[in-house]
C-alpha cells in the first residue's frame, strides 16, 4: 500500500532528444514513489515519432504484519522478560528492533525489563510493521521479615514467626548461623533455638518461591547477662527466724565456688564452697568454733561461677549485730 514503487524507460531507436510522458503526470526516463498499479509511458523523438508503453508495478500480496506473545519478568525488579513474534506477509526475511536503531534476525527477544515495548518489524524491501504497546509485567516484590533484634535471658527458647509477601507459594526455607547455637529445623518456616547459648548469635534465613525468586533477612539474638551478686550489709544471728544468717543473693543458675568470711585480724571465721547462690543453709550463722562472734565488722570473699562458665571473685563488709 504504501508509494515506494519506482520505474525507469529504456528507449532504442528513433532520434535522440527523447520526451518521456507518465500517466500519472511524472516525465522522464525515471519515475519514483509510485504506489502499485499500471502506468501508461509515452515516449517522442525528435522527428515527432511517438511509441506508447506501460509498466505494472507490484506490491507484496499480504501486508507485513506481526502477532506476539509475552513472558513477563520472573521476580521483582528482574530482566528475563520475552516477547515472541510470530510475522507474515511483507518479503522475508525479516529483522527486528525495539529502539528503530538496532535490529535482530531473531523473532525472540529476550532479557527485558518490565515496561511497554513497541516492535519495530521491517522485511526485505524496507517496509516496517509497528506493534501496539506491548506490556511485560513483573511480580510484587517478594519479601521476609524475622522482626527487631530479640533480648532474651540465658536458657530461653525462642520460636521464629517470619513475616513473609509473596504472589507465589514458597518452596524452600534455608535458615543459617553466624555464631554458636542451634535449630530444631534449618529448613522449615517456624524453627525453635535449641540449648542454651551465651553470646550473640545472627541467623539467616533465605527464602525461595516457585519460579526461583528468593528474599533474606537476619535477626540477631543478644543474650542478656545478669552478673548481679548481693551480701547483706549486715545480719542480726539472734535466732528470731530474721535474717539470721549470711546469705549470698544473686540470680538463679549462679553457683558459690568459695565463701570466706574474716575477723578483724584477718582470720578465717567461715569458710564453705560449691553451694547454689541464695541457699539459706550455707550462709555463716554467726559461730565459730562453736562461739558466738562478737557484733563487729567482717570482712568477706566470695568466688563465683555464672551459667555461663565465666567466674568472678568479689569481696566486701558486713555487720554483724546481736
């Protein structure tokens, strides 16, 4: 359809000048842009002579065209869109380009972005074929939460609830360490902490869809070390059922490796070791040798061992008033 056609006269014979007449108004030995049809060509030498003639010009018997199907985008902010061409009519063969600028021989283009593409189709005479917007969709983007870094005590079990986005049913759970402790699962959506670990611990968990999409996230586990360890100022070993012993106080799990308490001249008055903090029987009741002691300052030194293996000393004063 379109006026692209050209024609050129070959004159033998007669006298030379020549006047070349078209039917459509052109003159000359060459006519260009015509659009398919007859011509009719007179042509007249210089004695008057004049010979008639005509030409068909052809077009393709079926308009270049082209249909298309697409492949969106696989994941999120991916490039392996496609669109596929499938082209008749026109002359082959034919060549492809998105940008007008760079064609392919190949109906298959393929590592695009999400977007509209138009295609741009030219066949072998240079005639040219424009699809229609063409859409590549991609998906939402797949996403994984494990929350805020989590404060937990020695001993605790923590269960982790991702919160996860996704169009597509995920097929796989990988969950990693960075640091000592353990899972009840490492590839399941919902695993526990097991045994009890006492430094910070970062585990990580990948997530992958059905078509190969994956998301991460990490979460960090911080410990929290409570080294708090109490004796009294002062303890009154008058039997009234108050307070009548010296009693080291702290968190449970913390064990006394050594208890000493001294007199004023530094002589051991109490000694014991390898009891549980808090226990009410192993604090000094006041005696020694089997004497009460006399109300004064004593002076004390405790060894300790925290859940966690670590050990402390500390030492300090006391009252003892009767």
């Amino acid at each position: 359809g379109a006026a692209t056609g050209a024609a050129v006269v070959d004159v033998d014979g007669g006298t030379a000048p020549y006047m070349v007449d078209w039917s459509n108004g052109n003159t000359g030995f060459t006519a260009g842009a015509l659009a398919a049809g007859m011509y009719e060509i007179s042509v007249t030498d210089a004695n008057g002579c004049e010979q008639i003639g005509s030409t068909e010009i052809l077009q393709p018997a079926v308009p270049l065209t082209a249909d298309y199907t697409t492949e969106d985008v696989s994941c999120y902010g991916g490039e392996n869109g496609r669109i596929s061409l499938t082209t008749s009519g026109g002359t082959k063969p034919y060549r492809y380009s998105l940008d007008g600028e760079n064609f392919v021989g190949s109906e298959l283009l393929i590592a695009l972005e999400p977007g509209y593409y138009q295609v741009i189709v030219e066949d072998a005479n240079g005639c040219t074929f424009v699809t229609s917007d063409i859409l590549i969709n991609e998906p939402d983007p797949l996403t994984v939460n494990l929350g805020a870094d989590i404060l937990m005590e020695f001993g605790d079990v923590i269960t982790f609830m991702p919160e996860i986005q996704s169009t597509n049913p995920i097929v796989n759970y990988t969950w990693s360490a960075n640091g000592p402790g353990e899972l009840t699962c490492y590839d399941c959506p919902n695993p526990s902490t097991v045994d009890s670990f006492d430094v910070q611990t970062s585990f990580l968990l990948t997530i992958e869809d059905i078509n190969g999409c994956t998301a991460q996230d990490r979460v960090n586990l911080v410990v929290r070390k409570e080294r708090r360890v109490y004796v009294p100022t002062g303890f009154t070993p008058n039997n009234d059922g108050s307070n009548d012993r010296l009693i080291v106080h702290g968190e449970d799990g913390t064990y006394i490796k050594l208890f000493q308490v001294f007199d004023r001249w530094g002589e051991i008055v109490y000694q014991n070791g390898n009891f549980p903090i808090n226990d009410e029987i192993s604090g000094w009741d006041g005696f020694f040798r089997g004497q009460a002691m006399n109300s004064g300052v004593y002076i004390w030194y405790l060894e300790v061992e925290y859940f966690d293996g670590e050990e402390e000393s500390y030492k300090g004063s006391t009252n003892l008033i009767r």
